[in-house]
C-alpha cells in the first residue's frame, strides 16, 4: 500500500515556496493593470506550473539517475532540430512548432534543468580532488557546457546562451578547480574579446552594445528610466502611471516590469521585491555550502546563479547599465517558458532535498510512496 513517508514533509524547504509567492502575486498584479487577459493566462501558467511541479517532485530522480544523460542529449538533439526545423520570429530561429495544436516549443528554455542536472550527474559520479579539477575533467565538463552555449548562440540568442555559460562556469567555480585554469581562461578572455566583438556578433548585437556605451540611452531605456524616477519613494496610483497607461514605458509586462513596478510601488516596492530576490539567492547558496551531496550543491547554487543574473540583467537594462536583451525577471516578468523552466529546478531541488534520506523501501518492507 502506497503511503506518504512524514520525513518527505520535515526535510522539504518551504523557505524557497515562500519568498517566491509574493513574486507570483505581485506580477499578476501589475500584468492585469496593463493587459487582463494576459494576467489570467499568466495564472493558467501557474497553475500548469503547479502540475508540473507535483510530477517533477515525485520523480524518483536519484534512483533513476542513469536517465540524466539521456535527457541532456534529447535536448541537445530538440536545439540541432531548431537549426532544420525551427520555426523564426524576429529573425531569430528559436522555436520549434508542434503539430495540430498551433504552438511552439523553446528548447533552449528545456536545456537549462537538462544542463545543470547534467552537471550534478557528473560531479556526483566524478567528485573534484583537494585542489579542484584538473584541466582533463576540467574540459570533460567543458563540453557539456559548450555545446549548448554554441548551439544557442547560433539561432541566435546570445542573452540565454551566455546565462548557460555563466552558470555552468559558475557552478565549476564554486565546485572547485584548480586556479591556473581560471588565470588561462580570464587571460584569453581579455585577449580575444575585441576579435569576438568584430567577427562573431551580429549587426543588431553591436547596435545594442553601441547604444550602452553612447551617452544618449536608447528609446527604451529612456522611457524606463522616466518611469523609474517618477515612482518616487511609494509611486504612483493606477491612473497617474503615465508612463505605463499610456503606452510609453515598451514591452512593460515583461522586459521592462521592474520600471513598471518602480513607478507603480516606487522605490520602496522595488527595494521590497529586490530583498525577496536577495533572500531568495542567500537561503539557496545556504543549502549549497552546507550540503555535503552533490545533486543538491550543485542544483541550488547553479539555481541561485541563475536567478542573481537574470535579475541583476534585468534591472541593469532598465536602468541603463547593461544592454537591451531579452532576459526576464525570474518568476516576475510575464511568460510561461521562462516561469516553467524555474518551476522545473525548485522542482528538481526539493526533490532532492526531501528524499534525501528516502529508501526505495521502509523498514515494514512495503513500498513508500515516491
């Protein structure tokens, strides 16, 4: 008979569930000022994500770790299909269609759990010594890390690219390896930076660069920073947001939510939603330092980077301190891709988290419910 074992509830990490519903409530409430209709299919993306969260937990991933390559190289295979089957928006070729229900698949967004669970697997399976990794593993793990990083590049989506590529980075450098492999990499980085710029970016990728080093912000930036200053310390009633009501502030449910948030909440709503996202990163790193295994290490830090870099992306953009692209505030911004795709890896930590100390069978030798 299938029962459901108390240690699952005492081990899981309820802390992360609540800092992440104000997010979720505070988002639906600034999309549905803007566009109602999205506001509601942002909730069926919630509650689809609720599913999805409920199947992935259940999964008995430890036991059935051998599975883990197989999901990384599907994939891998999903971004080689967007290369000859992919369908293009925008003059990007991101999505994949799917047949007879008129919608579109993103398996970039996919290869992000399917990457760090990769790396998890193979941490697990090949621990770094005292002084870190060497450059054999060290390029062992490289590849894994490269191959999505170029495949993306190329569609092209360089703001998600490079995210993969700092987080799986990340992830080795909080893991450990040996420091003269970071004093290479750091030196060709500097070196071959200027090359990368003339002959590997394209046109509209330059022109956003351009407009970040130029005195005068782009058009889109000027309307966030506008918004962001009028806010003041508590901002502005419904009406007032001008910026917003009047169509002003671009793409304000998504790329710019945080300029709509300043002039909505003003600076004291956006401090609010940055010490979310701040104890949010902490309590994560947290249960990374203080575990000893690694599925769990490497899930929770590769998680916080993730959730650091695209916040601070996001917030830099609208404020004129990085370059315009496409990266959403994580679990704010509206869209589903991106919100399923962190569902899926608080998904996969709690998993972790919670049958940590869980036997495929209990002490009566009746099968747990997993």
């Amino acid at each position: 008979m299938w029962r459901i074992d108390k240690r699952i509830l005492a081990q899981f990490d309820f802390i992360s569930i609540i800092l992440i519903i104000p997010l979720i409530l505070t988002s639906n409430w600034l999309i549905g000022e803007v566009v109602p209709a999205l506001a509601q299919k942002q909730m069926a993306y919630v509650g689809i994500s609720f599913l999805v969260f409920l199947v992935v937990f259940f999964l008995p991933i430890r036991r059935m770790s051998w599975l883990i390559p197989l999901i990384y190289w599907i994939s891998i295979g999903l971004l080689f299909a967007v290369e000859f089957f992919g369908h293009a928006r925008l003059g990007a070729q991101r999505w994949i269609e799917i047949p007879f229900i008129n919608a579109t698949i993103q398996p970039s967004e996919f290869v992000k759990p399917a990457l760090i669970l990769m790396l998890a697997y193979l941490i697990k399976k090949s621990p770094p010594p005292i002084n870190g990794y060497r450059l054999k593993e060290f390029l062992k793990i490289s590849i894994y890390i490269l191959l999505p990083f170029f495949l993306i590049a190329k569609e092209p989506d360089l703001g998600t690219a490079i995210i993969l590529l700092l987080v799986g980075y990340g992830v080795l450098f909080f893991i450990g390896v040996h420091w003269k492999i970071w004093a290479v990499i750091i030196g060709s980085i500097v070196l071959l930076s200027p090359l990368a710029y003339k002959f590997l970016l394209h046109d509209y990728q330059k022109v956003r660069i351009k407009d970040f080093l130029s005195e005068k912000p782009s058009y889109h930036v000027q309307q966030s920073i506008i918004a962001i200053g009028s806010g003041g310390l508590t901002g502005k009633s419904k009406d007032e947001a001008t910026q917003t009501q009047m169509r002003f502030l671009p793409i304000a449910t998504s790329d710019f939510i945080f300029a709509f948030l300043v002039e909505r909440s003003g600076f004291l709503g956006a401090l609010s939603i940055i010490l979310i996202y701040v104890l949010l990163i902490l309590h994560l790193m947290s249960l990374s330092i203080f575990n000893t295994d690694y599925y769990i290490k490497v899930v929770t830090i590769a998680t916080s980077f993730m959730i650091f870099i695209y916040m601070s992306v996001n917030i830099s953009m609208t404020i004129g301190y990085a370059p315009v692209v496409g990266v959403p505030l994580p679990m704010f911004s509206y869209g589903g891709s991106s919100f399923i795709t962190f569902v899926i890896l608080f998904a996969i930590m709690q998993n972790l988290i919670a049958f940590r100390y869980k036997d495929m069978y209990d002490e009566r030798g009746k099968k747990s419910f997993l």
